[in-house]
C-alpha cells in the first residue's frame, strides 16, 4: 500500500474513532471497547474493499455488510457517516429517542445498513443466506461480515459456517474481532474456543490471522479472501485487536465493553486521538 | 363431514408449492433435513436447484432465509412447528419480524395430532409465540383447498407469514369456488344461538358438532378463524352481538392463541361468555392422532358437551 494511503486510512480511523467516543459520550450509554477494536478493519472494509455508494445505498448490485457484532454500532455508524452515508452530526442522536441511529443496527432507519442486528450469532447465519442468493442469481458480489470472539460461543455461529462451507460460499468473507475479551472476562476465562484458526480451518474456511490494527494486513487478507474466491471455500479472516483501541485507559479493559466515557474521559480520550493525528499528519 | 375425501395440509402445502414455483422464478424453499415429512421434497423433485436443505439447524436456516429474502427472492422455510416457531423463535422474532422480511415460515406437524412422537414434538405453543411478533401474519388453514390458497395469497403478501400445517388427515369440506383472502374470517354455518369460533382440523369438528346440535334444535354458527393475526374482528363482534355466546375451539394451548385472541377482543369491545376448548396448560403424549384428539377433547362430541352447558341444556 503506497504512504500517502496508509495514512489517510489512519486519519480517516481517527475519525471514526473520535465518532465512537463522542457518539457514546452524548447518550451516556453503548460499547465503545469492541467499536474501537474494529475501528480499522472497517475504516478499510468501507474504504478500499466494499462497493457500496452512499448516494444509492440501496443499490442491487452492491456488496453486502452484516455487522454480526451488532454492539459495535457506533464503529459503524462512524464509518457510514464519514463516508457520506448521512451527516456526521447524526452520531449525536445514537441511542437518543426516535434517532435513526439505534442502540443496534436497524436496516429500516439507518442508510448504508444492510442488515438489523444486535442478537448475536444470527449476523453470520443472514451473510450466508445472501451470500447463497448471490451465488443463485449469478451475481458478481462479495458479502462480508464481522463477529466477535465472545460471539463465537453462540452455537448457531457453528451452525453457520457449516452451512458456508457446505454450500462453498467462497463469496463470503468473516471477518473475526478476536479482542481476547467479553462482558465478564478474558475469553480464554469465560469460554474458550481457542484454537480459532484450527476451528475455522477443520470446518472448511480458508483462514488467515492478521494483526486487526495494521492496515498493510487488512490489505493483505483481504487479497488472500480474493484470491480464495472460485476455490469453494469461505474465507475467515481473524483480527488479532485490541479492546479500546487507540484510548489508553480503555485498552484491554473489559470494563469498556458497554459503558460510555464521561466529559472528562472524553476529553482526555479526544486529546490523546488529536495527539495520534498530528503524528499521522506530521509523517506526511 | 362423512364420506369426504380427507388430505393433510401438509400435503396441501408441498403440491401448491410446486404449482407457484412452476409459475414464480423467484420462489425459494428452505428445509432441515425434514422435507420428506413437511412435504417441500415436492418441490425438491420438480426445482431441485431452488430447493435448499439447511440441515438439523433451524435457527440458521431462519436466519438464511432472512438473508435470502433481501436478494428480493420469495423463501418458504420449513421445519416442524416445535423448532420453526418454537427453537427458532428468536430468530424470527429479531431477524425476520424485526427488519420486516419478506419471509415465510411454514410449519407442519402443529398441535397434538402429530400423535406417536409424543409431547416434544406436538406444538401446542406456535400461534401464542408467533403472535406476539409485530406485524406477524399468523395462519392456519382448515382443509386442503383452504391450504393450497392461503400458499398463493402468501407468496403475493409481502412481509412475515406464520403458516401452521397439519400431519393429520381432514375432510375437504370447501369447495373450488372458495375464496381464501388473508385477515378475513369465514362463516362456514349459519346460527344464532352459539357461536363455535376454530381453525385448523377443529373446524371439521365443529361443523359436524353444528349438525349434531341442529338435531338437537340448537342452531350454532360456525366460524373458521383460519388467520389467528391479523384478527377478523368485525366479524367476531357481529358473532357476539347476534349469538351472544361464544366457543372457541383450537388444537393449541388455551393461553394465548385463538381463544385468548377473540377473548382480548371481545373484554374490550363486548364482553360476551365465552369458553375456550383447547390444551388446558398441558403437555401432550403419545397415542394416534384420533384418540389425542378425542383424549383433548377436540372432537366433535366435546364441543356439543360445552355448547349445551352454556345453553344451560345439559
């Protein structure tokens, strides 16, 4: 990936970054922790791999985003919003009352959002079904969806990428958010479902585990998942990430998971990204 | 009701669905690993390449269908009532009903008269679940011609259907010129001094308690509430106000299905007497779908039991 690109990915992640923590801020309320840790795969996803069109959201061709990790909401809200979905102002209203930006994604209220979710483990099971009606009706689409590693415990994930592998639905590419952390704990602690690569690999996936924050990797696995396309097999891409990415006293703490910064954390998170992007800018 | 040729709705549901998908390219059918028994294999031999099977993965094979629908393809998903409405209520309930998908789920083996298989898969519970989903359609047909029509008026409504199927054999009593319209109840027999409100196999029943009661010189109005939501209310309200005593007669639990549909309504319009005859907050078990039936007290002889004790005419 040329310089000059990289960074304006990076600039572009400050600014979803700071869209998360602002977003959270004004209604005293989300996840902020698992937003930020897939701040930057879809700060890519969006930017350099997706054909979706904000002036025509709805397009029939376009590829499709299910955000399985419907908690993470304001990472994507911050996304589309940047990237013209609706105005930027709109993250303010997340979670306020009748805002088009609810708690969990609504595909009714929300432009640029193609799926409802919020219930975990059915994310990946709809990115099938769409990727199965792609293939059906001959269209040239890719369907990409994120979970995260707490949602893996959830059964039905398994029933899903059955059905991937099963139906060679190598047109769909699922993208895992492995932060290490959930509500109550360290994965690891709660409910371990490590080996992933060994898991994903011995159902049927092409697998590849990527740093989740690099974005010459995200470049990288995501040629690999095309690379894979015409083999038969759903790609799996695992991003190793870090919970509260990008605010120091949010990193690795699964005490972010659901609760919003106050004004005073906001400001010290704001400076702290406004620090990140002078850096990003002084390298340019 | 004697003499009547008798077909399962089941059976119903796999041949319309052949019909439709000679006509419809954009019809798509679901299963888990139950075609056999709720009758897509049908549609499987004539479209084998529209026909997908998900497995014993019901909440997945909801959840697919719900993507699928967003291609603007037309999914049926079947599977037994018990793991459509009941294991996969939470998809339905999130994925489908929430986003407003164009899906629809057809069940079958509903009720008790699933027989031999015992309480586990004798769903007593699917209308009661279904409803309470917003702008859920929730259904169940009577008889052959009644199932092959509300299969076309679905493909044709777009949003969530609930179709309640059955594995039991019962009698065709519409004929073809029956015309079946969603939301709209049907006044099967005329009467004024009862009302017998069912859907599903117990309307049969209740026909034949209807001409057991005219010999007996009560003259009961039979009424097929094929669409449990939304609710023929008016005519209900009219049952109520010509009648003035009300049966409700269905082969589900007595909490939160068709006799607690017409009871919401009528508490809150025009408190009548009502009785509701269904699974009195109990599991069902083992035995033929005959003898469960009249075990349950769905038969014919039961409804005519309760009509004359709210006649006072025991």
């Amino acid at each position: 990936m040329k310089f000059e690109d990289k960074k304006a990915l990076e600039l572009f992640a400050v600014k979803v970054r700071e869209g998360i923590l602002r977003s959270t801020n004004a209604c005293s309320s989300g996840h902020p922790g698992g937003s930020l840790s897939a701040a930057d795969y879809l700060t890519y996803l969006y930017n350099r791999e997706i054909n979706a069109n904000p002036a025509e959201p709805n397009m029939s061709e376009r590829d499709r985003f299910v955000l399985s990790k419907g908690h993470a909401s304001p990472a994507l809200y911050a996304v589309l919003a940047h990237m013209g979905f609706f105005p930027v102002e709109d993250l303010l209203t997340f979670r306020k009352i009748d805002s088009n930006l609810q708690g969990h994604p609504n595909m009714n209220l929300t432009p640029g959002v193609d799926m409802s979710t919020g219930s975990l483990g059915q994310g990946i099971s709809v990115a099938c079904g769409m990727a199965k009606a792609a293939k059906f009706l001959q269209k040239d689409l890719n369907v990409y969806t994120l979970l995260g590693d707490g949602e893996i415990d959830e059964g039905q994930v398994w029933e899903a990428v059955t059905f991937a592998a099963h139906y060679k639905l190598d047109n769909l590419c699922i993208a895992v958010d492995v932060n290490g952390l959930q509500i109550d704990g360290a994965t690891k602690d709660v409910m371990n479902t490590a080996p992933l690569d060994r898991r994903f690999e011995s159902f049927g996936c092409e697998v590849i585990e990527i740093d989740g924050h690099d974005f010459d990797e995200l470049e990288k696995s995501f040629e690999f998942f095309h690379a894979n396309k015409n083999h038969g097999k759903p790609t799996v891409i695992l991003l190793r990430t870090v919970k509260g990415k990008g605010v120091s006293f949010m990193e690795n703490q699964a005490g972010w998971h659901g609760k919003a910064p106050n004004d005073e954390q906001l400001a010290q998170a704001l400076s702290e990204l406004a620090d990140a992007r002078k850096k990003i800018e002084e390298a340019i | 009701m004697e003499g009547m040729k008798k077909i399962a709705t089941r059976d119903s549901y796999g041949n319309a669905l052949v019909e439709l998908g000679k006509i419809h390219d954009d019809i798509v059918v679901l299963d888990s690993d139950l075609a056999m028994a709720t009758k897509t294999v049908l549609f499987k031999k004539e479209f084998p390449n529209r026909h997908f099977d998900c497995g014993i993965a019901e909440c997945n094979m909801i959840d697919v269908a719900a993507g699928m629908s967003t291609f603007g393809l037309v999914p049926f998903a079947s599977s037994f009532a018990m793991f459509a409405a009941g294991r996969a209520f939470e998809q339905v309930r999130n994925t489908v009903g929430y986003a407003r998908l164009n899906v629809k789920i057809c069940a079958t083996h509903g009720g008790i008269s699933v027989g031999e298989d015992g309480a586990s898969h004798q769903c007593c519970e699917d209308f009661a679940l279904m409803r309470t989903i917003p702008n859920m359609v929730v259904m169940s047909p009577s008889d052959d011609i009644e199932a092959r029509q509300m299969v076309k008026a679905v493909y044709k409504y777009k949003g969530a259907v609930y179709i309640r199927f059955s594995r039991y054999a019962v009698p065709i009593y519409h004929d073809e010129n029956f015309k079946f319209e969603i939301g709209k109840g049907e006044i099967v027999r005329d009467g004024s001094d009862i009302a017998i409100i069912a859907n599903g196999l117990t309307v049969s029943e209740s026909i034949r308690a209807a001409e057991i009661l005219k010999s007996e010189g009560i003259s009961a109005r039979v009424i097929n509430i094929a669409t449990i939501k939304p609710l023929d209310e008016e005519m209900i309200l009219n049952a109520a106000k010509d009648c003035g005593k009300i049966i409700t007669v269905e082969e589900h639990t007595i909490i939160g299905g068709l006799g607690d549909a017409v009871c919401s309504l009528l508490a809150e319009k025009n408190p009548v007497p009502v009785k509701r005859i269904g699974i009195n907050d109990e599991f069902g078990h083992s035995g033929s779908a005959a003898e469960l039936l009249k075990q349950f007290g769905l038969s014919a002889e039961n409804i005519c039991v309760k009509v004359r004790e709210m006649l006072g005419k025991n």
